[in-house]
C-alpha cells in the first residue's frame, strides 16, 4: 500500500515524510481495511483499487490549505466519516491533532472502532450520531468529505464551529453550481489534481466562521 513510490508522492506534494512506525500502522489500516469492506461495504471493490489515489491522498489534500497547520493541537470534526476518509488518516498521520470521526450509520462506526482499537488511535474520538442531534462541540474545523451539499452540510454542522474556526468540504463537479446556493458567503477554493491517469480535479471550499 504505502510504497516507495506513494511516501515519494507524500513528500513531494504534502512534504510530509511519516515515520516507521507511522507506515507500518498504515499498512495494517489497508489490511484490515481490505478485509473489512470485503463482507461490510464500506466503498466499491473499484475504488479499493486506487486506496491511495482516490481516497488518503485526498484526505490529505488538506495540507494544500496554507494556513492548515497538523502540528497544532486543535480539534477537527469530520461529518459523515464513512470509512474514516479524511478522520483515520489524519489521525494517524498527525498525532497533534484532536479528530472526532461522526457518523450514523452504525456499520461506518464499527469499522472506526475497530480501527481506533486495532491501532491504538488515542487522537481518535468517535462520534455515532446525526450531527444535527449533537450539542455543540466547539471545533477549530470542521471537515466533510462526499457527504453533501455545501449549504446543507454547512447549516446542520456550523453549530459545531468556534468562532473563527473553518468549515472545509471536499469538493468535485458540483462546486461551481453548490457555490451558486451560498452567495452570502465569503468562500476560498483550493484546487489540486488526485495522482490518477485520468484527470481527476478536486477542490477544498472553505468558510471561516
């Protein structure tokens, strides 16, 4: 999974260089990841294929952002987690950081605890709820990945936001379009390309609270 090829790509995109034993709790995140989807569907059997090109390089696509800083300690919600994209790889990847990974769908979460638990993520917090139903957690960030809408997923989540913090969404096709339904907000794109044959252009939209 984690190649010399792929850490090559890391530094080269994100200059991040993950230590040993970093790598090798990424490698057994690909096994068990594999092994789970393989009876729990956590994504399709096509997308498993391209693991690391389509799914943890884009959740890590956040560094893109200049004024995201991993070695901060600040707290990060992602909304609608799923298979832990970006929750788990960033946790693993940046122990400074506070990541809370939500979601409700229960087969989603038992994935995540299993992993917390496999690994021994203790930056890891797991949160089985509908983000509407939470009381406010007061986040530095709050993050969302292929869950929905800018304007929905904004308005069920900003509660959830300190004041000053970020709401980031990764985005794809749908941007300029999503973007036409929050003309009231001051939005900053950062675009970047997944390592794909195709072209594959994805961008962050991120609102400061």
């Amino acid at each position: 999974m984690f190649s010399d090829k792929n850490l090559e790509l890391l530094k080269n995109e994100f200059n991040i260089e993950p230590n040993k034993n970093t790598v090798e709790k990424l490698n057994l995140w690909h096994k068990l990841f594999i092994e789970y989807n393989s009876h729990t569907n956590l994504m399709s059997a096509n997308d498993t294929k391209v693991l690391f090109e389509k799914h943890v390089f884009d959740s890590l696509a956040i560094l893109k952002w200049d004024e995201f800083n991993p070695n901060k300690k600040q707290k990060i919600l992602d909304v609608g987690t799923g298979g832990g994209f970006p929750s788990v790889i960033l946790a693993l990847f940046f122990p400074e950081l506070e990541i809370v990974a939500n979601d409700s769908r229960m087969k989603k979460i038992n994935f995540i605890i299993d992993i917390k638990a496999e690994l021994d993520i203790k930056n890891l917090k797991i949160s089985y709820a509908r983000i509407e139903d939470l009381e406010p957690l007061n986040c530095d960030i709050v993050i969302s990945r292929a869950v929905g809408t800018i304007k929905n997923v904004l308005r069920l989540s900003k509660k959830h936001i300190k004041e000053g913090g970020y709401f980031i969404i990764y985005k794809s096709k749908t941007l300029e379009e999503e973007l036409e339904q929050i003309k009231d907000h001051k939005v900053q794109i950062v675009s970047y390309k997944l390592p794909l044959k195709e072209n594959f252009e994805r961008h962050l939209a991120i609102i400061k609270q």
